[in-house]
C-alpha cells in the first residue's frame, strides 16, 4: 500500500511537469524523450550481478501490446493537462478504476455482482455530471481526457496480467525500450529545442516516470488489485492539492459534485470485491 500511494505521487508529479511542459514543446516529443532518457536507469535496474539485465518476458507480445497503450494514454492524457486544469482532467479520470471493474469480466473472467454493476452505473452518472452534456459545449481536451480514462483503465488490466508472469523490473526495462523505440518512429520529426527550464523538467518527468511505473507495477505483485485500487483515488487528491499550489486552479462545484459520485462509488466496489473475497476464503 505504501509503494502504491508513492507511486500516485510521483505520478501526480508527473502530471504537473507535463502541463508545464506542454506549453513548451509537442506532446509526442514530450512522450518520446521521456522514454529515451529512462534507458539507461531502466537497464541498470533490471540488471542482477551473476544472471545479467533481465530482460526476458513470458509474454513478450503482451509487454509490447501493454506498451503501445501506454503511450497513446501518455498522449491523450498531456495533451488533456496542456489545455485544462489537473483536478478536472483527474475528475474524469477517476473514472478508470470503475471501468477497470467493468473490464474485469470480459478480460480476466471475474464475476461482477448487482451492486457492483449499480456502483459501476452511478459512477458514470458522475462522470455525465461532469461533462454536463447539452449544458456546456465538451470540448475536444475533455474528450482527450474521457479517452485517456479508458485506455488507462485497459492498461491496468493488461498490467494484471503482466504481473502475475513478469517482474516489475522486467516490465518496468520493456516499457522503457518499447516506449523508445515507437515514439522514436514519430518523435523526431516534431524537435522543439527545450529551453534549459524545459531539459531540467524533462530530467524530473523522465526520472518520476521510470520510477513511478516500476514501483507501482511493484505494488501490484505484493498485493491483491482490490487492496490497492482504493488508493488511486488519491490522484485526484494530489491533483487538486497541486494545481491549486502551482497553477491557481480549483475545480467548481458541479465537477467536485461529480467527482464526489465517481469516488463514493469506487470506494464501494472495491468494498464489495473485499467482501466477496472474504466470503470466498471462509
């Protein structure tokens, strides 16, 4: 649990060095120097004196599908950052652990009960209130962010999977590599030279990232996902608390109204699948 709030952390740092960074330079380039700077930590973490870099996966095609969801998430959700504040593209987000249940049945084969499923519909209801559709124009950061949520909810199902057959350091050294190796195709082409304020936040994005992603995949090896996922929400803590500080932005009543139902019902399935797997083990 301690490895997972610590991993939210840095990745809420990550989220305030993106925004920042997004007015500096494209996102893709953003994405694919973040990739291209971990290589060497990456390499070194995965390495054990006596047995090498220990690069072998079980499931190499998953690591790569894994990977490619990684980066089209990263893109839609820095491209969602550059344009709106932290706390309303994590208000959405909080979506993805709702989704993340949902996914669960067709993915993994876990059974999903009526409450659960209901806790599922109310936390969409949350999102549809913050999006206020027919009230207020959703414009295109906004579905970004919506499209982000999704593909990060099927990136934790995928990493799931992963978790159970590779390590984290594994995993952690095929992110990096794949990651470097698809943006590379695409990277270059859109160069912005930093500024020396952007190459230092680049450094720390870079750095939070390789770290964050390896602990967090860490977490999920020590515990069950059910134990965890309660505390992604503290993202949109983080979030909030940074965007607040460093930005000046506060979200407005209706999108904490939303994001309130989003969480309460997050919280509750997590509580569900807790008593369901207590009454499994009894």
């Amino acid at each position: 649990m301690l490895l997972a709030v610590f991993a939210i952390l840095m990745f809420a740092g990550i989220d305030v060095g993106s925004k920042l960074l997004g007015s500096r330079m494209p996102v893709i380039q953003i994405i694919w120097l973040r990739f291209v700077f971990f290589i060497p930590l990456a390499v070194l973490l995965a390495y054990r004196p006596g047995g090498g870099v220990q690069w072998r996966s079980r499931r190499p095609w998953l690591q790569v599908v894994r990977v490619l969801i990684l980066v089209v998430e990263m893109w839609f959700f820095i491209a969602a950052f550059a344009a709106m504040p932290l706390a309303d593209v994590h208000a959405i987000g909080a979506i993805a652990p709702l989704l993340v249940t949902a996914l669960s049945v067709p993915f993994l084969g876990e059974r999903v009960g009526w409450r659960r499923w209901a806790a599922v519909g109310v936390g969409f209801l949350g999102m549809m209130v913050i999006l206020r559709p027919g009230f207020t124009a959703i414009g295109l950061a906004t579905i970004y962010a919506v499209v982000g949520a999704s593909l990060w909810a099927v990136y934790q199902i995928v990493l799931r999977v992963i978790g159970r057959i590779d390590s984290a350091e594994t995993t952690a050294l095929w992110t990096t590599l794949v990651g470097a190796a698809a943006t590379s195709l695409v990277g270059p082409v859109f160069w912005t030279p930093p500024d020396a304020a952007g190459w230092l936040i680049l450094v720390a994005v870079t750095l939070l990232g390789g770290f964050g992603h390896m602990v967090y995949s860490r977490a999920f090896t020590l515990a069950p996902a059910s134990t965890l996922q309660p505390f992604t929400y503290l993202l949109l803590v983080f979030a909030t608390l940074f965007g607040w500080l460093i930005f000046g932005d506060l979200p407005d009543v209706v999108t904490m109204m939303g994001a309130a139902l989003i969480v309460a019902s997050g919280l509750y399935t997590f509580h569900r699948e807790r008593v369901r797997a207590a009454q499994r083990g009894g």
